[in-house]
C-alpha cells in the first residue's frame, strides 16, 4: 500500500542567492515536501514510530534552509537527501521550493525548483 504525507506551506526567511546583498538581506520562501511511504501500521496502531513524524520533516527543512547557498537547487538537494538518509520507508519524494520576489529585472512574484523520487 503506498500512502501520502504532506508537509506544505514551510515560510521561512533564508538568504539563498548569488547575488551579494541576498546574503545580508534574505528573503522569503515556501517550502514543500510530498512523501510517499506506507503509514497503514501506524494508521492500525495510532503509533507514531510506525510513520513519518512531520515534525522532523519540518526540522530537517528548516536547518538546511538555513544553511547559506547561492542557489536554491543546492538546498533542495541537501533536503533531499537528508530526508532519503533518515526516512528509509520512503517510496517517493518531491521537494518543491519557492523563491517569493525573487530580485530579477523584471516582476516576478516566484521562483520554485522540485526534486522528485519516484
């Protein structure tokens, strides 16, 4: 059985960018993390222990996104692959991050990259 944990909608200031003032500045950002994994023991016994407990999704997230990179692919591939190494029950992944007003030369309200396991 494959089942599905959502963990949308992480808003967090980080200072992703190449640009040099991103760094001093940051900016705001929307992560979110689809996970595939079969949760029908823990939906049978109430266990946590038998799932995915969201909230260390969430501080995985937030430690790696907080870790300065030039480029927002590079955070998601930290994320990824943290979240692969401690979730071996995982059947499928997908990160998405989004870049709100990114600095451009145009108006742009978003920028978002995904990575996916499937």
């Amino acid at each position: 059985m494959t089942n599905t944990i959502n963990v949308e909608g992480i808003k967090l200031y980080a200072y992703h960018g190449c640009l040099e003032e991103e760094g001093k500045i940051g900016g705001n950002y929307i992560v979110d993390v689809y996970m595939q994994t079969d949760f029908s023991e823990a939906a049978l016994s109430d266990d946590l222990n038998k799932t995915i407990d969201y909230c260390e999704v969430y501080e995985i997230v937030k430690t790696e996104m907080a870790i300065r990179s030039k480029l927002i692919e590079h955070v998601g591939q930290r994320i990824y692959d943290k979240m692969i190494t401690r979730f071996s029950a995982l059947t499928g992944l997908r990160i998405k991050i989004t870049k709100l007003l990114p600095p451009m030369n145009g108006n742009v309200a978003q920028v978002s990259i995904e990575i996916t396991l499937s």
